[in-house]
C-alpha cells in the first residue's frame, strides 16, 4: 500500500499531464459537435463583451465614420435593386396588399440590415463568424449574409447582442445556386482545407461549363435572393460519381478580410415555410 | 519572489499581446505568431513539472477562450510543458549544472537557444494546427501550416529574446 502511494506521489505530476490532457481533448471534441455550442457561448458571454470593445477601438483607427456612411449609403440602394421585389399584376388582389411607392406594382420581398464582424475563422474545419447585432436589433435566425465582394453565409443563431454565423466555409452549409449562362441550379458546398474554394455540386455531365463562368444564388431557399455572386468556376473535371460534374469554384468573398456584412431578411419567409411544411418527402 | 513577479507579469504581458494583436495576425492568410509561448518557454525550469504544467494549461486556455478553439492551444502547450524538460536536458549534455535555471540568450548560447526555440514552436505549431484541422484529409496544406507557422513563431521569439537578454560579450 505504501509503495502504491509512493509511486503515485513520484508520479503525480504524470498523472496530472494524463488528466489535462484529457480534459483539454474532452473539450475540443466537445466544441466540434453543433449541439454542444452551448458549450461556447458561456465563453462568448465573457469574452463576447471585451472583444466588442477592442474590435470597436480598431474601427476608430480604420476611418470608421467614413466607412459607416458608405455603408449605409450602399445599403439604401442595393434595398432598391429589382431582386429585393416581387412582381406582381396590377389586380384586385395585388392592390389589396402592400405597395412600395417607388414601384406601385412591385412588393418588397427582401430588406436589409448590416452589422460588423467581430469573430471570424477561416483555418479551421467548422469555421462561425460572430456579428455586433443580435435580436435587439432585429436579428433572426436564417437570415443570408453577405460581404462586400459576394455571398458570406447564414445567420444560425441569435443572442441578445450578437448573433453567430455559419459561413459557406463550414460543412453544414449548403448554398442553392445557378452557372450563370446555362441557368443549371446546382448546391454550393465546402470542403475543409482551402478557404477560397468551395464545390458546386449536382451539375450533370452533358453540360457545357466554361471556366470563368459566374456562380449566382438562385433564390429557391427563401434565404438568399436571386443573383447573388457566390464566386466564379475554377476548374471543371469529370468526377469519380459519372453523373455529375466536379466543378471547383472561386469563391468571391475574402473571408480572410472581412470586416462589414450585410444581412438579408426574406419578408415573407414564415409564409414560404409554411406552405415548404406540406411537402410531402418522398 | 522577484523572480515570481516577474514571471506572473511577463505573463499578463504576452498573453494580451497575444489575445489582441498576434491571434489576429494572418501573414500570407495562414501564419499566426504564438507569442505566448515566451512566457512558457521562459519559465524556470527548476518549477516542479506538475505547477508547469498547470501554467501551461492555463495559459492555452486563456488564448483558447478569446480565439473560440477550445482544447487545441490547452492540449499544444500543454505537451510543449511536458517536452520541456526533456529537451533541456538533451541539450544541456553532460554539463547538467551549467545553467539550467534561465533559458535565455545571456546564459545559453547560440545553438542552444536556437534549437530549444525552434524545437518547441515547431511542436507547438504541429499540435495546434493537426488539433484544428482534426483529420489528415488535407495533410499538404496543413503541413504548409505548420511550417509557416512554427517558422514565423520562432522568428519572433527568438528576435523577442535576443531583444530582450542580449546575449553577454563572450567571457
């Protein structure tokens, strides 16, 4: 017995490598798993606030105001641009519902919102960006980001004052999109490792893809609306699946130097998800 | 006591600098400095392992919770402790006594400080980015992580150290 306690205290120091180590693993499997994130936001509660400060401190340095007016300049005219509207006939029905003054037969379908960045990965294999407004200022979950240059990614869940991401640059995310010219409607999807390249999938193999081509959103989530540049096709190759095409894309935004993202409300998307609720699946 | 005020200070220092300034710091888009590894690495090495290693993994989990990677900068630094003092005495040889309290440029020299640096940011480095990335899936660009990385780490604190302790004219 002696000898038991003995080895154990010229070892304790062993012993508590082993447990560290452990528990440092526990919580870096933990953090991986979606439903764990609970996990996180005790953290981004304390850490949240001190980072808001500090990020709030650099913007003063980077001609702030300036920028704040731009930005909200650009984001009174991109609210005008045609894809925000639905188009409707001139009937009964139609002048029953709400009009927009500027385009009488026209129905806003979108709106938006911007915020700032204030927590952004981009090496890792699950990568979140965290923005400076929450439900207070009228932040709800789904609603599509996107940066200056192109398509960011989904807003997945809201806090009181910040509200956390899922960019395009995590597996989860699957982004609805068409090759511009052709029309085709394939899924953008990302694949850890280099964060400028993402995949679009589901293209058949009989159609013709130019390298160059656009890569726009569709608009059949009910998220993103239509024409939205994701990025731009990389490299075209027949993949190992025979049926479809395996069709590298550039994607357009830098999420390595992103700093204001602009957020998109679809109006009327409790509406569209109810009438999506009565699909029937296979 | 004057040494464990210095060592706690050094401590807060390196770690805010490592939290506001070099975690975000992404030359060529993926090589981040480990700044806090200073601190680690110049920690008395008579420190009995098992209070080094709570440094250790406290201070990963410091940079941890500010960087939103919980586990990965805990379980690096937490082996870079446990390594520690194997490679010292590697490297110390046969002249065990020489030293062996301060790790600095005025009492090591050159080779020394450079392989003791280098050897652990590499470390360092390689856990921390396999610990990221989790899998071997893209082993090529993680590896090119992990080079730029340690490289740009060990850059650093070497150029930190010799600023810092200059090396004595030779006696």
């Amino acid at each position: 017995m002696n000898n038991l306690i003995e080895f154990f205290r010229k070892n304790f120091h062993f012993f508590l490598f082993a447990v560290l180590l452990v528990v440092s693993l526990v919580m870096l499997g933990k953090s991986l798993a979606y439903s764990e994130y609970k996990f996180a936001k005790v953290f981004q509660s304390t850490v949240g606030p001190i980072q808001k400060s500090w990020s709030e401190m650099i913007h003063r340095f980077s001609l702030g105001q300036e920028n704040e007016d731009l930005v909200r300049q650009n984001m009174a005219l991109m609210r005008e641009q045609s894809n925000m509207f639905m188009e409707k006939e001139d009937t009964v029905l139609s002048m029953m519902s709400e009009t927009d003054s500027l385009h009488p037969k026209s129905v806003r379908l979108y709106d938006y919102t911007y915020a700032h960045v204030i927590y952004n990965t981009t090496d890792q294999a699950f990568n979140y960006i965290i923005i400076d407004k929450g439900q207070r200022d009228g932040i709800c979950r789904d609603m599509a980001v996107t940066g200056p240059k192109g398509v960011v990614g989904v807003v997945s869940d809201v806090s009181n004052n910040f509200a956390s991401i899922i960019s395009i640059l995590h597996p989860d995310s699957r982004i609805s999109a068409i090759v511009s010219p052709i029309n085709q409607v394939g899924t953008v999807v990302w694949e850890s490792g280099d964060p400028s390249v993402a995949y679009l999938e589901n293209i058949p193999q009989h159609l013709e893809i130019n390298i160059g081509d656009s890569v726009l959103t569709s608009g059949y989530s009910n998220i993103f609306p239509k024409g939205l540049l994701v990025g731009t096709v990389k490299e075209v190759s027949v993949g190992k699946n025979a049926s479809f095409l395996t069709i590298k894309v550039k994607l357009a935004t830098d999420f390595k130097r992103l700093n204001t993202v602009y957020l998109i409300e679809n109006l009327y998307k409790s509406e569209l998800d109810t009438l999506k609720a009565n699909f029937k699946d296979e | 006591m004057n040494n464990v005020l210095s060592n706690i200070l050094r401590f807060a220092v390196v770690l805010v600098l490592q939290v506001f300034i070099c975690s975000n710091i992404h030359l060529f888009g993926f090589a981040t400095p480990a700044l806090y590894l200073l601190a680690l690495l110049l920690l008395p090495l008579e420190l009995p392992k098992s209070v080094q290693y709570l440094i250790g993994f406290a201070a990963g989990f410091v940079v941890d919770m500010f960087a939103y990677t919980y586990g990965v900068n805990m379980a690096a630094s937490l082996i870079v402790m446990f390594v520690r003092p194997y490679l010292v005495k590697l490297l110390n040889g046969r002249n065990t006594t020489e030293g062996v309290d301060r790790p600095v440029p005025g009492v090591k020299d050159t080779k020394w400080m450079f392989t003791y640096v280098i050897v652990l940011s590499f470390l360092h480095q390689f856990f921390v980015v396999m610990l990221e990335a989790h899998s071997f899936r893209h082993f090529g660009y993680s590896l090119m992580a992990i080079v730029a990385d340690s490289v740009f780490t060990a850059f650093v604190l070497l150029c930190v150290l010799y600023i810092f302790y200059p090396a004595r004219k030779t006696r």
